[in-house]
C-alpha cells in the first residue's frame, strides 16, 4: 500500500479502526463533516464521550474551525456515490490550521487514490489531503475477501503526519489498541491488490454503462427509437424518480473538477430513488445476478436496499455497487428486475 500511494501506509484490522485510530491519534476539538456511512459518526460519538470533541456540519462557516480541527470528507459519498470538490475543502482547512482527513473508499487507487501507474489518476495529495483513508472490509481494494483497512499519511503540509516519531506514534498505538490486520487477511490483500486497476477501471465503467442507460430512459434521450428503447422509458421514468453518481454532476460544464478529480472513471457505486419505499424493498429481490448485500466493490455485482442497514436513509433509496460481469448483462438483469415490480405494482392496483 506505500508503493501503491506513495505515502506511508499502516493497515488496520477494519476501516472503523484505522479510523478509530486516526481520530485518536490526531484528538482534534472539532469535526466538520456531513452525513455519510454511519459507522464514522458511531466513532466520533465514542470520541465525544472520552473528551467532547465537537461535530460541526460539514459547511460551517470557515472561522468556526481552528488549529489542529478537522474537515472529514467521504468522497464518493455513501450511499449515493456523488462527489466532493477535494481542493476546496483543503484550502478551507489549511486557511484555519486544520486537517483534510479523506475518506475513499469509494473511489480507491486507480480512479481517485494516488496510484503510481505513469501518473493515471489525480493524487487525492495534490489536493491537499492530509490524511487519506480506504477501506477494504470486502471492499474494492481486497475483492471482497479480507477485512483489512489501510490509512495512508499525508507526507507533507502538516507537521504531526510528517515525521518519523508521530508515524511510530501511530504504529505503537496500532498494536496496543489491537487492531492489527492478521496474516490470513493481509495476503488475501496483496493477492488482490495485483488486479486493483484492472477491476475498478471495468467495475466504474459498468457502473457508467448503467447509468447512461437509466438516464436515458428516465429522460427519453435514447439515440434510436425502437421498441426495447420505449419499453425501458416506460419502465425507468414511472419506477425510477431520482439517480446519484458523479458522473451526473460532472455533465454540468461548472463542475470540471470533477473530472479532474476522478480521470479515469466515476466509481463502481451509485444509487436510485424509486417510486415508494415498498417498491425499493422488493426491488433487490427480482434481480438475479445482483446479489442483497450491504458490502460493496468486488468482482460481483450488489444492490441493498440501505434502510436494512441504515434507518437514517431515504427509505426509497437503492444502493447498487457494480461489479466486472459484461454491462449488456447487468443492464438486462435490472430491466427484468422492474419489469416484475412494474407488473407487481400493477397487481397492487387492481386489487
């Protein structure tokens, strides 16, 4: 994981511990973050109660933040696999003396990490993140077998990730807490990290085929009209009342940085909205190669209605996390899957 993020890297037994671990490490008074996976804000509220650190919203005003606090950005954001601006955010940390602490799991090495590979992909520390975090817990970086996670420092900008004392810091306090990733685990890691940039460049790019296919027929933008065209409009626009993924937002021309941010795919993650909650919980079930999951990033494809996992979420809210299966395939598989619940829905009515 240092070669691979030309930084430092010590892995953890889960990401809540690498992260854990981080917030210990850096004790900051104040947090700014937004909603996100609700794991983080379990680890922050254990920080509250051991010396009250405050949580801020994630766009409080600038002067609110001081030397040592902390900016915590997931990007892409769970559950919906939309975007944060990387730069902005940093240099509203660092005007206060803050730290960027950078949650991408999301978005790993390859699409948004720093990966060494003839400079393919933006550097999350070009950025200005101080601190950057990916979590393999059957996530992409371990295709879905090791619990592992791994906390890459920021080498320059802020002094206490910088030297060799405060990374033995880290380290010693790594063992004490007990959070060291097994030896089972962290070869299960390094086997998979061989095909890292083969399988997140194709899991993104099924994830855009899908996208561009439910939002063309959420928008009746197909190129071509045929009777399979008219049929999916049909299907996605009275099914299908909202969609999630950064590839959307950077369509607007104001957005740029987004491409900037992620150059070579918008992430394997993304999410819908469907008509009713009952429609977002039956819907996981009639598809055949998705499997019902809360995990994310392997080689197979995953869907989870969030609120099983989540009941802070929109309960019409659908979380799909693709996997490296043929696109024609899983565009198929999702429109069988709302032809049943279009036909269960039907059913409903005319009772």
């Amino acid at each position: 994981m240092s070669s691979i993020t030309n930084g430092r890297a010590l892995c953890y037994s889960t990401g809540l511990s690498a992260l854990f671990a981080a917030y210990t490490h850096l004790r900051p008074n104040k947090i700014s973050i937004g909603g996100g996976y609700h794991g983080t804000h379990g680890v922050i509220a254990i920080h509250n109660r051991m010396y009250g650190v405050q949580k801020l919203p994630l766009d409080c005003p600038e002067e609110e933040l001081g030397e040592g606090d902390v900016i915590h950005i997931e990007t892409p954001f769970n559950p919906t696999g939309e975007v944060f601006d990387l730069t902005y955010y940093a240099e509203k940390a660092h005007r206060r003396g803050a730290i960027l602490v950078v949650d991408a799991t999301f978005a790993p090495p390859g699409l948004q990490g720093e990966y060494r590979s003839a400079n393919r992909c933006h550097r999350l520390r070009q950025s200005g993140a101080n601190l950057h975090h990916n979590s393999p817990y059957s996530k992409t970086l371990s295709n879905t077998e090791p619990i592992s996670s791994c906390t890459p420092g920021r080498n320059t900008l802020v002094a206490t990730l910088t030297s060799s004392a405060e990374f033995s810091s880290l380290w010693n306090d790594r063992m004490d807490l007990g959070s060291v990733m097994g030896n089972m685990e962290s070869w299960l890691t390094v086997r998979s990290l061989r095909t890292l940039e083969l399988r997140v460049t194709r899991q993104s790019s099924n994830a855009q085929t899908l996208i561009d296919w439910l939002d063309a027929a959420k928008n009746n933008t197909f190129e071509s009209k045929s009777e399979q065209n008219e049929e999916d409009v049909k299907l996605v626009s009275s099914l299908v009342t909202d969609m999630f993924h950064a590839s959307l937002k950077a369509k607007d021309p104001k957005k740029d940085w987004i491409k900037k941010q992620m150059p070579n795919g918008y992430g394997p993650v993304f999410a819908i909205h469907l008509a009713t909650p009952e429609l977002a919980r039956r819907f996981p079930s009639y598809l055949e190669l998705f499997h019902h999951a809360t995990s994310l990033g392997g080689v197979e494809s995953l869907v989870e209605w969030r609120a099983m996992s989540d009941d802070t979420i929109d309960r019409r809210l659908v979380r799909i996390s693709v996997g490296v299966e043929h696109p024609d395939d899983l565009v198929q598989d999702v429109r069988q899957a709302l032809r049943k619940l279009d036909s269960w829905r039907k059913q409903q009515e005319g009772k």
